[in-house]
C-alpha cells in the first residue's frame, strides 16, 4: 500500500503553483514606486513616504485599516460561473470603508481559500480585484490563497480582503464635525452592492421561482444572474476628488458607506449626539432591482429600508455652503447623486438619524 500524498488528501501542489504564476501580472498593474516588496517574498513592504501623496504632503498621518467579505454573494457567482466581479466586490467593501475617514487608499491583500487548487478560477478573482484596486488607486500587494478541501464543496470558495489607506490626522473625517445646518448628500450605488443577499437569493430563487439563467424583461431584458452580480461602486476617485478640491477648508463633515443596515443604522453611526440628520423619502432615485425583489418575496418596506442600502451607497454629510459645488463635481465626474436631508439640532434621547 502506498503512503499518504498531498495531492491525495485533495491538495494538488503543481496546480497551485500553476495558480500563483497566473497572478503577478495582474499585481503588477496595480502597484506604485512605493511598493518595495519583491514577488516571492513572505511579506508585503510599502514605503511610508507620504510626501508624495498630495502637493502640501502630511505632517501627521495618520493609518487606516478596513477589511471585510463578500458573503453570500459569492453563491450566485459560484452558480453562474462568473467569478471577475466578486473581485470588484470585495476590494470595493474594504476602500469603500476607508473612504469614510477621509482617508486615500494605500495599498490591498486578499484572502482567497478554495475547495480545490483552479488556477483559472482563482486568476479571475484576482483579475476582478487588479481592476477594482487600479479604479481605486491602491496597490494590490499580495494576500493568500489556502487550498481546503475538507472545509468547503467542490466549486465553493470564500473570499476575505484587508485594505490599509492613510489620512492626515488634522484632516480626519469621522462625523465630529457634522452640525445643524448640514446637507446629507447621498450618491447613487449601482444595486444590492455587497449586502442582505441572504434575504435576496430567498426571494429571487425560492419564493420567485427564479433561476440565474432567467431573464428579466422589466429591467432591461437582463438575466437574473446578471442583475444579481451587479459589483458594488467604487467611490475612491469621487471622494477623493471632492476631499483633494478643499485643501484649505474642510467641508465634509462626514462619509457613510451604507452597507448592511442601511441608511438609518450606518448614517446613525457617524452622527453625534447633539444633532439628528433627517432623510427625505422620495429625494432620490431607487433603482428598478429593490422593488422587483421586494415583491417577488413579498418583503415589508421597513425590512427593505432596514437591510438595503436602496439606491444610495454612500453619503457626504457636507457644510450647505459648498453643497452644490459638490454635487456638481460628484456629477461631473458621472456619479449620480442627490440632496436627501439634512441636520437639525437635537437632544441624545433622539433618533440620530430618521427617514420620514
């Protein structure tokens, strides 16, 4: 009898490596001179020479981390086999984030583990997360991927990513700073995003009776699959756009990325005790894919509002003097985007945020 092998146990080593030569090209297109690791290596190096970064440089930087998943997404991508836009996916939750200290992003991992070593399968995921880091200004330094074959079915895989960005200490952007008079400006997000695909693939595919291969003639004749693996948007440029026009004065009070929860829930986190921002229903657009999956699974508009991000995937809680040079910038840079309340006073027994 033969003894045990690697590759018996469901690790096939010469397609690992297979894998991993499929990748540094990819990294490559994302990184910056101030990427100093060499491929091969066992850790990532990235120089802290932030003078570079902006005309006027940082004096007092500050570094931020953000990481996060795709969840449950990933069972639809798995299903139709399109596996690039989960890359967009996972970078986009991380930077997104990040994006909300005011921070720009610096530099991105991955963590991909798999069921079984499929070097085409993993270069899509990658190529996916090279393009949302090169939209994002941030380099693709490295990350991991971990063949587990008794953790997860043939076919499924996890994904996980860590970004790491950088903002000066004076120019922090963490809500403090929001006061009464402030405008809330929400910008548009391209669907779902990330977020409550639980709750989405129970209307679509068991309640409607739907499978990804479908189409959907109410919005735009796309197929179910299509529609479902929409990537979240990147916000980096826009934000940083809109940070970078305001050396001198800063007029950004605050930046929700709304995820799971919601506007009220991931706005509330940011607002202080001493105001309350007041969302106006019906001030923006809500894209076509919320309500069809709200009727398909006959889901409460409370619950919609409660696990949805419903059209606006991140806010700018911003001073009303600069609001609508903002908005015209946001616009101009092909972001849609919409005035959807603002700032009152408020007492700390109030509702940080209410939609009305």
């Amino acid at each position: 009898m033969s003894g045990a092998t690697y590759s018996s146990a469901g690790v096939n080593l010469e397609l690992y490596r297979e894998g991993m030569a499929r990748l540094p090209a990819h990294m490559r297109r994302t990184q910056c001179p101030r990427v100093m690791s060499q491929e091969g290596g066992f850790a990532a190096l990235f120089a802290l020479d932030f003078k570079g970064l902006f005309a006027r440089g940082y004096e007092d930087p500050l570094l931020v981390s953000c990481t996060d998943g795709v969840g449950t997404k990933l069972k639809v991508a798995i299903e139709t086999g399109v596996h690039h836009t989960v890359g967009i996916d996972l970078v986009a939750m991380s930077v997104n984030d990040a994006l909300c200290t005011g921070a720009e992003p610096l530099f991105f991992l991955d963590y991909v583990a798999m069921a079984k070593d499929d070097p085409a399968l993993l270069e899509q995921i990658v190529r996916g997360i090279a393009d949302a880091c090169v939209e994002s200004g941030c380099a693709l330094v490295g990350g991991e991927t971990a063949i587990l074959p008794d953790m997860y079915h043939p076919g499924e895989y996890d994904l996980a990513g860590f970004c790491v960005g950088v903002v000066e200490r004076k120019r922090l952007v963490d809500g403090r700073q929001i006061q009464p008079g402030d405008v809330a400006i929400g910008m548009a997000s391209s669907g779902f995003h990330s977020n409550g695909y639980s709750l989405v693939r129970k209307a679509v595919f068991e309640m409607g009776g739907l499978a990804a291969a479908d189409r959907v003639p109410a919005i735009g004749d796309r197929t179910v699959g299509d529609l479902l693996l929409t990537p979240t948007r990147l916000y980096a440029k826009p934000v940083k756009t809109v940070l970078g026009h305001y050396r001198v004065k800063q007029v950004v009070h605050g930046i929700a990325h709304i995820t799971g929860g919601g506007l009220v829930e991931n706005l509330g986190r940011i607002v202080p005790d001493s105001v309350q921002v007041v969302l106006e229903r019906g001030s923006w657009t809500v894209p076509a894919v919320f309500p069809w999956v709200q009727g398909l699974g006959t889901i409460a508009a409370d619950e919609m509002e409660r696990v949805f991000n419903m059209g606006i995937g991140m806010v700018l809680v911003v001073s009303p003097h600069f609001a609508e040079s903002i908005q015209k910038q946001l616009a101009d840079l092909g972001h849609d985007n919409f005035r959807i309340g603002t700032v009152a006073a408020a007492t700390a027994a109030e509702a940080r945020v209410v939609l009305r």
